[in-house]
C-alpha cells in the first residue's frame, strides 16, 4: 500500500502550526513542516515527532513552491502585525501566495486559519481585516478550501498585563457578557478532523471555540485555580480613553464580533475533547496560571 500523501503545515515551530502539526502526527498522518531555520529547537522537536522539514520562508515564492510538491493538503496561518516582524501587506501577501500555489501545485485540500472576529463586515481592526481579504481571495480558487475561524486563545488570558499579578483580571467582555475561548492545541484537534473529510468540510467557514464564558464565570475559575479570591472587571474608562486598539476590541466585543459564535455542540460532534476552560486551566495551562500569578506554591491545583 502507499503511503498516504503529506499535509504541509505552516507556521509549525508556532502556536496555531504546532497544534496542527502534532494533532495530525498523533493521528499518525504524515507531516511536512516549513521551518524559516531547521536547527532551532522546535524544529527538531518537530522531526523528532515525525514531521518532515523543509526549509523556506513566506518571502520564498520558490521554497514554497518546492514545499508544496507531492503534498496532500495545506494548513495556512500567517504571522500578523502585533507582533511587530511583519505589515499588514505583508500578512495578506503570504496568504494569497499560499493560497495560489496551492492551486498551482494541485493540493487537494487547503485550510486556512482566520479569526473569529472576520465577517462580512469590516472590523476596523486592521490584523482583522487582513485575514478577511485573504478569505476572499481563497473563496475565489478552484480548490476544495474550509475556513476556520478560532476563537481568542485560552493562552492570551495568562498572558502579563491584564493583572493576575495583583489578584485581578480586567479584559473586554463586562462580567454579564460572554464570550468565547479555544485551547491552542484543540486547533488542531479540529483541523486534522477537517483534513480528515474534505468531502464534509470542503467549501465551509466556520467558527471554533471550546468554551464560553461570561467575566464572572471567568472570576470564579480564576479564582477557586488560584485559592483566593481573583477580581474580575472590564478594562476601565480611563484605560479605554488611552488605548484605541483596546478600546476598539472592547466596542467589537459589544457589537458581537470579538464575542464570538462558535456553535460549541456542533464542533463536539467533530470533536468530542475540545476542552472547557476550567480544563485547560487545570491541565495545559496550569504553569503558565502561576507564573501569571506570580504564585510559588501556593494556588489551589498544586495542593490537590
Ligand atoms: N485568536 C487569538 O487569540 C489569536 C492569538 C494570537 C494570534 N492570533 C493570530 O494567529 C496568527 C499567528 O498564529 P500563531 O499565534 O500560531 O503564530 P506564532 O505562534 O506567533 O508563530 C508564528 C509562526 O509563523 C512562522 N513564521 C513567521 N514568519 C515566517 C516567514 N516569513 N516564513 C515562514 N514562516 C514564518 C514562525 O516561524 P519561526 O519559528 O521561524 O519564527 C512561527 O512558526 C496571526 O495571524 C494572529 O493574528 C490569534
């Protein structure tokens, strides 16, 4: 019998990447992976896990070209302007150039990772609304493609700034309003599924999310994790006042987009361990918790 044709993964030494490579190397489906250096330790953590590295760059139209030969189906993300390595030009240049090659190449099945805020509508937020030019440009390719669109990752939430250290949590949603989170690695799990059927998921854009929860919800987990109690409060006037990105978030969670509309059923039929928050914080998140907390040893899940 022969081998089953690889999936080409981007972005595979990275958060989104990573989760696709190893959910589909577990599934025991070949991988190849893009790496921009071979020798950096994710990469050989990703050879060692059985994926096949090639070396290249988004800024390679020929390295991504060799990489696309003989493959089965690509996952695409790109890198966007928060980070500060790249324009937003420069985001939706790489998407349509993956996309496009992937045609060229003949890759049966392309996904592309977005965002959960992308719609029909402008967000205004420009590393938004990069992801929704190259969702209609692909639309527009004669290949199978699906569109999934994760929700704000469970990891942004231990990330320093929004006040753990000092027994707080401010973020966009009011106490009363939820909204949706997925765990980083339950990206994957979702992808290789979608992999798994292009018949089933081929032409599709869907939203995905492992959870839902209102800002006292989130303040009751944080703080039974945490063995004491954790404030929850949405970013404050004079905060928003200072900071337009943030404020501009904060008005798109009101109108609905940030919020999120994963239809959290559906994605548990298609894959039933996608994991609640209070998982994810006991489990894959925990270190990362403390080490927002600024905690030694002294938080709930350490004492069990
Ligand atoms: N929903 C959310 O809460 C949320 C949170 C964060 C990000 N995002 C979105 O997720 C996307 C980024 O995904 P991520 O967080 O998985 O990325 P990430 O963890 O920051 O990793 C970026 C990946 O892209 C690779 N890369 C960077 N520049 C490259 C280039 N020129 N050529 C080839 N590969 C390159 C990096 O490789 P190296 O190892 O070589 O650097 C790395 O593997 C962004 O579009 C962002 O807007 C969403």
């Amino acid at each position: 019998m022969s081998r089953p044709l690889p999936i080409l993964v981007f972005g595979a030494s990275g958060q989104q990447g990573g989760s696709v490579a190893n959910a589909l190397l577990r599934g025991k489906r070949p991988v190849r992976a893009l790496v921009r250096d071979m020798s950096s330790a994710k990469a050989r953590a990703l050879a060692e896990a059985g994926a096949e590295l090639v070396q290249g760059s988004f800024d390679d139209r020929a390295s991504l070209q060799r990489a696309m030969e003989g493959v089965r189906g690509v996952f695409s993300v790109q890198p966007s302007s928060p980070t500060g390595e790249v324009t937003d030009e420069d985001e939706v240049r790489y998407g349509v150039a993956v996309a496009d090659l992937a045609v060229e190449s003949g890759v049966r099945h392309l996904v592309y990772s977005s965002g959960a805020a992308v719609g029909e509508e402008p967000t205004g937020v420009a590393h938004f609304d990069t992801k929704a030019r190259i969702e209609a440009h692909i639309r527009t390719l004669p290949i199978t493609w699906t569109i999934v669109r994760p929700a704000t990752f469970m990891e942004m939430l231990t990330m320093p700034g929004f006040g753990l250290d000092e027994d707080r949590f401010t973020f966009f949603a009011r106490p009363d309003q939820s909204m949706q989170f997925i765990a980083v690695e339950d990206i994957g799990r979702i992808v290789a599924a979608v992999f798994a059927g292009p018949e089933r998921f081929g032409g599709q854009t869907f939203e995905i999310a492992g959870d839902a929860l209102t800002g006292s919800e989130l303040e009751a987990l944080f703080s039974h994790a945490a063995g004491r109690p954790i404030a929850y409060a949405r970013f404050a006037d004079d905060v928003l006042a200072a900071n337009p990105f943030l404020a501009k978030l904060t008005e798109l969670m009101d109108e609905g987009p940030v919020a999120g509309h994963a239809d959290l059923d559906a994605l548990r039929r298609i894959e039933p361990d996608l994991k609640r928050f209070s998982q994810w914080l006991a489990g894959t998140g925990r270190d990362a918790f403390a080490k927002a907390l600024g905690a030694k040893d002294g938080w709930a899940y350490n004492r069990a």
